[in-house]
C-alpha cells in the first residue's frame, strides 16, 4: 500500500480504536512526528515501522510482511541480557583502570588473573550487547548503525588486549599514545553511533534520541583524551537506555509475531 491510502488506513485504524496520535505513541513507542507525518501522506515509512503500527493497533500486515526483514527476537533479549553484564564489567574494569592509573601500578597476580577474566568476558558480552543493535539496525534499514556497531566490536576487542598487556609492561608510559589513538578512535565511532541512535527514533521511540545524544557527548569527552574518565560516568546511563531500547525492540517483535500468528489461526 502506498501513500496517501496508507496514511489514511492508519487514521482510520487508530480513530476506530478510539485512539488519540499521542495514545498510539504510547502502545507502539512510534514518534508522535513520524505517526502525523505517516497519517498526513508525507513520508512513505519503512515496512517495519507499519507492522509496529499495525500491531499496537491490534492488525495484521498484509501481504506486504514478506518485504519485512526477519530478525529472530531472542537475538534482542540475549543483546539486553548482555547489555547488562558488559555493563558491570566495564564498570569494574572502570573502577580498576582508576586504581591502577593513581596507584602504584604493581599489581600482582590475582589482581592481573581477575582483570584478565573481566575484560574477556566484558568483550564477550559487548559482542552479544552489539549484535543486537545490529539486528535493529536491519529491521530500520540504519546502515550506519550497523556499520559503527561492527567498528565498535573490533575496536572493543582491541582495547581489551591493549588492556591485558599494558598489566605486563615494565614502563607503563610508553602505552600513553596508543591509549590516546584508542581514545579518539572511540570518541569519534562513539559521535558516529550516537547519529546513528538519533536517526533510529522514528522506530524505537524518545529513548533512541536521548541514548544518541548520551553518546555523541561521549565521544566528544573521549577525542579530549584528558576528560576520558568522565566519559565512564555518563556510559553508564547511555548502556542502561541502549539495553531499555534492545528491550523494546524485542516486545516490539513479540507483538508483531502475535499479530501475525494470530492472523495465520
């Protein structure tokens, strides 16, 4: 269906659920500009955005939902778990990176063992937290937000052994620059991801909006270098609104497949 007959099926829909465009914001996390701007006949949404609708207002896709990209939803609950686990160990690792960098630099082995362990494990939970933005990031047609999740992947694991092997060294100074490349490197991928979170907005809703902007002030502390550290106090509500997005995107799923099965019976 093109516009403006889909902009104007929509209306219908809503007004026959006795549904105001701020009460379908509410059940589908659709942005009220994108839901007036569909209805208006203005903008030809993408497919996955009119199944969302659709869903929230308690109908089936048509034959248009074979054009939908598959996403399997527990890759989205899996990525929100993940998202949870990396963030505490990043956290740690956070807090240990402090200790380390003020302290007097000679750990020992159980300290170096227990390091070793969360950032391999904190690299292995950013790899599942990711490959779920991934999975939105097909389901929106977002291919920047693909692009930098990949980047981000590599560049994590790169750290994480930069990490591993600066424990070793005998002069921890001579890492001062590539610290300073992976902090710039950080800061602009985290400016690039944070675009991308704004541009998925009109999918996943005010939360996509506020997570971008979180990360695009990341980044902007990271190519500082010096004001790095800070940058580890605002991840920390910028991964808890990543994880709350990933989480949605799996109820968002839910719904749709309910739809759908329910229009199969």
């Amino acid at each position: 269906m093109q516009q403006p007959a889909l902009g104007k099926r929509l209306t219908a829909l809503r007004k026959a659920k006795n549904l105001t465009q701020e009460e379908l914001v509410e059940k589908s996390r659709v942005s009220v500009r994108t839901i007036q701007r569909i209805e208006a006949g203005e903008v030809m949404p993408r497919m996955y955005t009119v199944k969302i609708l659709l869903a929230a207002l308690g109908e089936e896709m048509e034959t248009q939902q074979n054009n939908v990209p598959t996403v399997n939803r527990n890759t989205l609950l899996i990525a929100a778990l993940a998202g949870a686990v990396f963030l505490v160990t990043e956290t740690i690792l956070g807090a240990m990176d402090v200790a380390w960098f003020i302290g007097d630099r000679n750990w020992g082995h159980y300290e170096n063992t227990i390091y070793f362990a969360l950032t391999v494990l904190m690299i292995g939970s950013y790899t599942l937290f990711a490959r779920g933005l991934i999975a939105l990031s097909n389901l929106f047609e977002n291919k920047l937000l693909k692009t930098v999740a990949y980047m981000l992947i590599v560049a994590t694991a790169a750290v994480g052994v930069l990490d591993i092997v600066s424990l070793s060294a005998a002069d921890a100074d001579t890492f001062l620059l590539p610290y300073a490349t992976a902090s710039v490197l950080f800061g602009a991928l985290s400016i690039a991801f944070g675009v991308s979170l704004i541009r998925l907005q009109d999918g996943m809703g005010e939360l996509s909006r506020v997570a971008g902007i979180l990360e695009i002030i990341i980044g902007c502390l990271l190519v500082t270098v010096v004001l790095f550290f800070v940058s580890y106090v605002i991840m920390i509500p910028a991964v808890v609104i990543e994880i709350l997005i990933l989480y949605r995107g799996y109820e968002y799923l839910s719904k749709a497949d309910a739809v759908q099965l329910g229009g199969e019976r």
